[in-house]
C-alpha cells in the first residue's frame, strides 16, 4: 500500500495528546535559634547531616557585608564551626563577604561572581549554599544557588527582622533589572531557613522596624488578632522588646508558610498575589527614591496608601483606617513622601507606572489587594486613579500635620 507524504501529515496530527503531569511537594524546614555558629549550636550541623549522605557535604558561606560591620568575628566562628563538624560540612572556601542591601540586587556581577565561584570549588547540586544576611543579599544569593546547576542547595540564615519573618522564609529569589524590582528571578524553595534571632541585636532603629511592616501587612489581610497584638505592643517594639519582636516574627513566618503552602498558587501561576498587599507603591518608591527608603519602609507607606484607598472606596470603616495608620505612626514610620505626588505622565517618574509595572508582573490582569476589615483582604481588578490621588493627598495632609 503506498500512502502520499500529504496523508502521512495528517495521519500524525490525529494521534492524541499526551497529558503530562508532575506532582511534586516540597518540604523545608524553618528553624529558631541564638547564637547558630556557637560550637555548642549543632543545629546547623545536623540540618545539613540531616539529608542522610555519609561524607561531610561541600558547602560555602557567603555573608552580608553589613553584618559581618556588626559581627567582626563572625567569619572565623563560621570557619570554625565547618571545622569542629567537619564529619558534616566541609567549607571548600573561607567565608565570602559580599555587598548587602538593594545593591546586591542591582548589580548584575554579584551573580556572576558567585556563579564563577561555585563552578572554581565544583560544588554540585548535592552541595549547600549558606547565605547569611538581609533580606535583598538573601534574594541575590537564592537565584545564584538556584541558576547554578539548576539548582544547589541553600541554607538561608536571615539576620533581620524582614528576612527572617517575610523575604527569608518564602519560595522566591531575584535581581532586579531595567529599572525593575524583581525582575529576573526564580521560585526555588530553600533547604531550609535558620532565623538566629541573636542577629537582631546589632540592628539599628530602621532595620529593626522595617520588618514589622511586612507583619502588619499579613496580619491586616489575615488574621486581626495578630493585628491587635501589634497594636497593642508598638511601644515594646520600639523599645526593642526582644521577647515581642520573637513572637511578631514566628506568627508572621507562620502565616506566611500557611498562605504559600494553603492558597493553591504557591509559585504564582496565576495573577492573585494577596501577600503582596501595599507592594505596588513600595516597589515604585523605592526606585523612585533610589532604594533610600528600606524595602520595608516602602511597605508601610504602601499599606497606608492602599488602606485610604479602601476607606475612600467605601470598604473599610474610618475607625479602622485610623487604626492602622496610627499604629503605622507609633512603631515609627513615616507615611508620605514627596515621591508619592509624582502624578504627570513621565513613566520615569509617575507612581502610577507601579500599577502597570505589577500588572505586567503578574501576568498581564491587574490584581491588588485592598482592604475590606482588619483580617480580612479582597482583591480587585480595576482602580480609581483620582481616588489614589485623594488618598495620597490625605496622607499629605496628615504628615504636615505630624511635623507641626
């Protein structure tokens, strides 16, 4: 029988689809403890043992620059703790200190330069990555380890209030570029976290609270007893109560790992991203400002920005709209800048180019959380830009009040 290449054609179009599917479930582990790299710690040496291989595992450490500022000793105790559990981990490099802060993120060669380090100690995928530091450093690090190999393990070991109850804990890593936050990155879930709680001692007063925004934005979205129990302890937070702070972070990390594991999206498939309530604006304000505002900082301007649109829209009630910006007040951020009224049609300059910069994030669909009570966020497709811009207003108004 002979059969023509045109019947040939459409005969393979008539096979059916082969339906592909891959469950997978990961697992991570976020420990609490002080003083990780003390000798009598073994934390660190039995979560690496943990993964069941005979020989001490490769590793390197790479380290904040800002805390090793603080913490002078820190990379010799880390050298010596890989030599005193030596049967568990074996540094194949001393510690390597990089630049912390948003500039990790903004300059392209400390990718590169962790990437030619991780290929000159052949490190593999069976290998681990320690990356101690804030929040920005920790995200750098994570798309190296997660790039590399197609993936290396990593130990992330955040020493600030925000990396250890919000960006240290989570399944996301990036860079930013072209003017972008985020806008290279993986979803690469950790081996595990270690929050060594001793860190934050050394923080100073804007690090220290620029991660309690990142609480106060979970716990109005999700839980107001949270919520109150902020309220209620803004004075103890700012007089650095350590206990407080302890328990402000474990139920914000908590939180946090219920929505990733629970929501049904947790690598963001599609357009809802409720955890990042007021991060539209604290994402444009902080290149609007040249990352002089702290990521957390940008937040709580964020939330206050997002939380007078829900009152001005009608969703939440003015009791409850003035609860939170006075909590925002007394834990001692500042809820407007002059960057917040930039409203022409510049998009090198508009705050509004946030707006399309999130859509375009997220897939194309606008999708933001706003306000409907305490405890409980909605989500929106479309906004008011004259109503933004009353809000804006108001949180002017009120911030030319606080300095008279």
């Amino acid at each position: 029988m002979t059969i023509s290449i045109e019947q040939t054609s459409q005969a393979s179009l008539s096979f059916p689809i082969i339906k592909q599917q891959v469950p997978i479930t990961f697992h991570y582990n976020v420990h609490f403890t002080e003083h990780l790299f003390n000798l009598d710690n073994p934390l660190l040496a039995q979560v690496v043992a943990a993964d069941g291989r005979l020989s001490p595992r490769k590793a390197i450490a790479i380290v904040d620059s800002g805390v090793v500022r603080h913490h002078p000793k820190l990379l010799e105790n880390i050298q010596l703790y890989a030599d005193w559990y030596n049967d568990s981990i074996h540094l194949c490099t001393f510690p390597l200190v990089v630049t912390g802060g948003e500039v990790a993120k903004n300059e392209p060669k400390s990718v590169i330069n962790l990437h030619a380090l991780i290929d000159r100690v052949q490190l593999c995928r069976h290998s681990y990555i320690l990356a101690i530091g804030g929040g920005a450093m920790l995200d750098m690090v994570g798309y190296a380890a997660a790039t590399a190999h197609r993936g290396i393990r990593l130990i992330r070991i955040p020493t600030t209030v925000l990396g250890q109850d919000d960006s240290g804990i989570g399944v996301k890593n990036g860079i930013n570029a072209f003017g972008k936050k985020n806008f290279l990155g993986t979803f690469a879930p950790p081996y595990a976290v270690i929050n060594d709680f001793h860190f934050l001692t050394t923080l100073d007063e804007r690090d220290w609270r620029s991660g309690v925004a990142e609480a106060v934005k979970v716990a109005l979205i999700k839980d107001a007893d949270f919520f109150k129990y902020i309220c209620t302890n803004t004075d103890a937070i700012v007089n650095r109560d350590k206990k407080v702070m302890q328990q402000i972070i474990y139920r914000c990390a908590q939180l946090h790992l219920e929505h990733i594991a629970n929501s049904g999206d947790p690598f963001e498939a599609g357009s809802s991203r409720p955890l990042d309530f007021g991060h539209w604006a604290a994402h444009r304000l902080e290149h609007l400002t040249d990352y002089r505002l702290r990521h957390g900082e940008a937040v709580a301007i964020g939330i206050a920005l997002d939380s007078t649109y829900s009152y001005l829209a009608g969703w939440l009630s003015y009791s409850q709209w003035q609860q939170i910006l006075k909590t925002l007040h007394n834990i001692g951020f500042s809820l407007f800048v002059p960057e917040l009224i930039n409203h022409d049609l510049n998009p090198a300059t508009c705050l509004f180019q946030g707006l399309a910069q999130f859509r375009e994030h997220l897939g194309g669909e606008l999708t933001i959380t706003v306000l409907e009570k305490i405890g409980k966020g909605i989500e929106i497709h479309e906004v008011d830009i004259a109503l933004y811009q009353q809000a804006i207003a108001l949180l002017q108004e009120a911030s030319e009040i606080d300095r008279q």
